[in-house]
C-alpha cells in the first residue's frame, strides 16, 4: 500500500526565508534530484564566501552580460526605457560604519527612523524588464543619481541598440536639472520628461476650447494642445493635457486638504476667542502660516488675525470660492509633456510618459514581502549590500521576463499569481511496501495540476524535468 509525501513544488513547495534554513528549504524541493550539488555547498558559510568574491566592477561586469544577453535571446524592445528612482529601509544598527550606503534621509516607505539604501532602475517599456540598476546612499536626492545612471544606459547599449538616437528614456519632473538634461541634450538620446505646470502660467493660461482629443479611443476624454515651451536652457515640444480623471481626483483632493486646514483654523479661532491664550501673535502667526502650507491653501482661505497681546488676539478667516474656481480652472487635471520626439504623434508621446507606470510597478514588487522581495536585509557592510541590490534586481529580472513570456502566449497575469501557479505544480513521492519486507519502492509523479499549470509547464519546458515512469 503505499503512503505519500510531498517533494516540493517544481519551483519550491515555501519561500527560502534565510542563508541558514536554505540546506533544508532546498532538501524539501524536487531541485535536489536535478542539481547534484555537495550538501556543504548549501551551507549557509559558502552564500557569504561567493558574495565576497563580487566586487562594484564584477557585478557591473556580470549585469552587463546579462543584459546583453536578454535583449538577444529574448529580443528585448530597447527603443522604450523608462528610468526611475526609490529607496529601501534597512535595520542597520546607527553606530555601524561599514555600511556607508545606508543613510537616513527622505524614506519613501515613511519609516524615517531607518537608514536607507537608494536605487535607480532603467526598465523596458516592453513588459517593464531592468536593464540598468545603481545602488546609491539613501540620503542622496534622485536627482544627483541620474548622470550616472544615463552615462552607464549609453555606455551598456551603444552596441545593442541601431544607435543610441533610438533609444528613447522616459523618466519624471523629479529628475529635471539643468545640468541633467544638458547630458540628455549631449548623449543624443531621446527622451519624454515632465514640467511642472505652475512654472508655465503660459502654457496654463491657454484657453481651453482650443484643445483638441488625443486618442478617443485609447484615452477618452482626454485633450492636449501640441507646442512648444522653452525650459532647462532649451526649446523643445510641449504636449500640455487635460484629463478629467486627473482633474476630478486633484479637485476631490484639494477640497480634503482644504477642510483640515478650516478645521485646524476653527480650533485655533475657539482657542483665541475665549481670551486665555498665552501665546504671543509670532507665534500664533507661525500656526497660522503652518495651517497654510499645504499647496494652493493660501490662495483660497483668507485669514485675518486682529489684535496684538494674547487676550486680544481674534481670527477670522473666509473660503475665496472664486480664487478656488480659478485655481481649478487654471491647473486641475493638467500636465506638461516635454519631449525631443518631435515625429511622434501625441498618443505616443502620452503612451510612453504613461509608461512610467512598469518601473513604479517594479518597485512595488520589490517591496511586496511575499514575492520578488528586496527585503529583509541582513547585511551590514557596503560590499554586501551590493550584492544584495543585484540579485534582489535579477531576481525581478527573471520574474518579469517570465511574465513577458506567459503574456506573449495568451497568459496574461501579475507576478504573484504567475509564481503562485507555478509554485501548485508539485511533486508527490509514493513509498510501496511489499508485504512490509525490505526497503520500500519509491514512485516519483505530478500532483494535478489545472489547465493553465498546464500550459506554464508547457512554455517553460517544466515537463523536461518531472519524474518518469
């Protein structure tokens, strides 16, 4: 009769949590039957060993390759690159001095508390695939990184690409300088990039009958006025648009920051009406101009503040509803396209500033806990955490070239749900006992599996692997 247990799934039965549990999450895989590798090797001693035989010049090296490597096999579209920038919180402890790379600075997971590690990612637009990585310290704004970042992009696909004018990088108004585009301008690429609107009341003061619908059917609703503008030292194409999604989710916005700060106004004024403040007007100004600064407050809510000893300090404020249309009429929903690509239709120029969302969609992955992770991190010098940066970036790499595969065969499914898929491919070990004498006969087989495991196991070649009869 025999009895079942369970050898993993093809791509692991649970996700390897630690270097030290790794011997035994590998032992529980059906991988073990495949590579034939020393159980010692698995130590979680040697995982330190082999990162210390990667240096910045050997993971640059190795990364290149890679990257080579990807755009011939899989024929990686390099026209559409799309750059962006985040940081990761670690828990290295303040008084550690190997670990320069990790600084405390402006967290964009809010955890202020924690040092950080910074990175830049240049992915494709075709299925948001990293070609570009760089670690940089996490007190170091964005915008300082991005030289390096486009410097490392030409030097790597100068030979891959037709040329390096057909490279077209997309990235956003956080890495405007002029000293970076300046380097745009020399390197010959081309880029989409973004303005703020508020630093163009030109562009913005256009009326709005004149704007003409992108794309009815790609973008509904949405309208543009293709012209020019001149910013960063430089005249080029503006595509200024007008969504009405946009407007109506800056609008709903607005009218939340503006009730907080009335609200913060009204305590402030109960507070000062009952004449029992100590605190003097400078400072009772300073809570006023605090209570103002979120953006735009100050156009709308008009504040008077009266009297000059605390017990004689009275407020009043009042809500300018016509500054309030103006405001909306004059920025809401809108946005400034600013580009090189002066052939491209304006539906082009929009899908590819749109296309920011693969990078973001990038680092959203990495800070999932579950799947394609960057954390936890448990290292502590420079070196180290480098590596961790680029196995961390090739392992999303892989996750989202698999991704872009199972799509172009009619798959079409995030990261986790790809991975969960595939994690329910599994394999079951039978133990037959003949009449309870000598050693039991094992059998190797394939749990069920559903129709689209099927297909999976089909495009990766996963059934080159199960057990036979």
């Amino acid at each position: 009769m025999p009895n079942s247990n369970n050898a993993g799934g093809a791509f692991g039965e649970s996700e390897p949590c630690s270097k030290l549990a790794f011997a035994d999450w590998w032992a529980g895989t059906a991988g073990s039957r495949w590579v034939k590798t020393p159980a010692g090797a698995m130590d979680h001693r040697r995982f330190w060993d082999a990162m210390d035989h990667l240096d910045t010049e050997a993971l640059r090296s190795i990364e290149t390759e890679l990257g080579r490597r990807m755009v011939t096999e899989f024929g990686l579209d390099l026209s559409g690159l799309v750059l962006d920038m985040t940081n990761f919180a670690t828990y290295i402890d303040s008084a550690n001095d190997r670990a320069p790379i990790a600084q405390r600075g402006k967290a964009k997971q809010k955890r202020m508390d924690l040092r950080l590690v910074g990175l830049a990612l240049v992915v494709t637009r075709d299925a948001g695939v990293p070609v570009v990585s760089h670690a940089y310290p996490g007190d170091r704004p964005d915008v300082t990184q991005f030289p390096m970042v486009i410097e490392e992009l030409v030097t790597r696909y100068r030979a891959l690409a037709s040329s390096v004018e057909s490279l077209t990088v997309v990235y956003d108004a956080g890495q405007n300088s002029a000293d970076n585009h300046a380097l745009i301008e020399e390197s010959g690429l081309g880029f989409v990039g973004s303005l703020p609107p508020s630093d163009h009341p030109d562009l913005l003061a256009i009326p709005r009958k004149t704007y003409v619908a992108v794309d009815a059917d790609r973008y509904p609703g949405l309208s543009c006025v293709d012209t020019e503008v001149t910013a960063l030292a430089v005249t080029r194409r503006a595509v200024l648009t007008h969504s009405p999604t946009l407007h109506t989710a800056q609008s709903r916005g607005f009218d939340q920051t503006l009730a907080k700060a009335r609200k913060r106004l009204t305590e402030l004024q109960t507070r000062l009406a009952r004449g029992r403040t100590r605190r003097t007007r400078d400072a009772v100004e300073a809570d006023i101009a605090a209570i103002l600064t979120p953006r735009w407050v100050n156009e709308i809510l008009t504040v008077t503040l009266t009297g000059q000893t605390p017990s004689e300090l009275r407020l009043t404020f009042r809500t300018d509803a016509a500054a309030r249309k103006k405001l909306e009429d004059r920025i809401f929903g809108k946005r400034i396209l600013f580009t090189n690509r002066t052939q491209w239709s304006v539906a082009e120029v929009v899908a590819a500033y749109r296309s920011q969302s693969e990078v973001e969609a990038g680092f959203r992955q990495q800070k999932d806990p579950h799947v394609v992770s960057f954390g936890p991190m448990h290292h502590w010098t420079d070196q180290k955490i480098r590596v961790h940066v680029f196995y961390s970036v090739l392992a999303l790499t892989v996750a989202h070239l698999m991704r872009r595969q199972a799509d172009q065969a009619g798959l079409h499914m995030s990261v986790r749900e790809l991975l969960n898929e595939l994690a329910g491919i599994e394999e079951t070990v039978l133990l037959y006992h003949h009449g309870g004498k000598g050693r039991p006969r094992a059998r190797r087989m394939l749990t069920d599996t559903t129709p689209t495991q099927d297909r999976l196991a089909d495009l990766f070649g996963i059934n080159r692997y199960a057990p036979t009869r």
